[in-house]
C-alpha cells in the first residue's frame, strides 16, 4: 500500500493525498493507492499539484494499516507524520495532545 505525500507550499505543513484529490493534514486520512497503475495515478495527480504550485516534493510512500489507522512503514515517515521531534508542544504532535 502506497499513498502521495508532499510538503504544502504555502506553509510547508506536511501534507497526504486523500480522497476528491485534496491534501490532508492526517496521513489516516490520505488515499491508498494499492498497485503500479493506481501509484501511478497517484503520482500523476501530485505532479499537476505541484505544477499548480500547491505542494512540493511530491513522493509516494509506503504504509501499512494498523488498529483501522494508516502507519507509515519508514521511520523518516513516522517522523513526518508526528511533527517535530525538537519541540513536541508545536506540530501535529501538539494537535493530538489538544484533541
């Protein structure tokens, strides 16, 4: 299972591919794409994001689905997907200690 991540270039927040082609905040939230075909959709639809100039550095990346929740398999994507390590009070990591 792969989904499309990029970095949002209006703030540079972390961002997933998720369904209606829009760019999430959650990588639970983004769309899995399971197959060459379906990953190369996928890519095709970052790179027009990119052209748009909504995100950069668009790539695609491995999960795997535990609990009912999309985990990344990557610890550089784990890292990503929880915000900053220097600063827990900041990031996502701060969202989910509000939530």
């Amino acid at each position: 299972m792969q989904v499309i991540t990029a970095n949002r270039l209006l703030d540079g927040e972390v961002v997933w591919l998720g369904l209606n082609d829009e760019w999430v905040e959650s990588v639970s939230d983004a769309r899995v794409f399971d197959g060459k075909e379906a990953v190369a959709e996928g890519w095709a639809l970052g790179t027009a994001a990119e052209k748009d100039q909504k995100v950069v550095s668009v790539y695609e990346m491995a999960v795997i689905e535990e609990d009912g929740q999309l985990v990344p398999v990557r610890l550089r994507e784990k890292i990503r997907a929880a915000g900053p390590t220097t600063h827990p009070e900041l990031g996502k990591q701060a969202q989910a200690v509000s939530a």
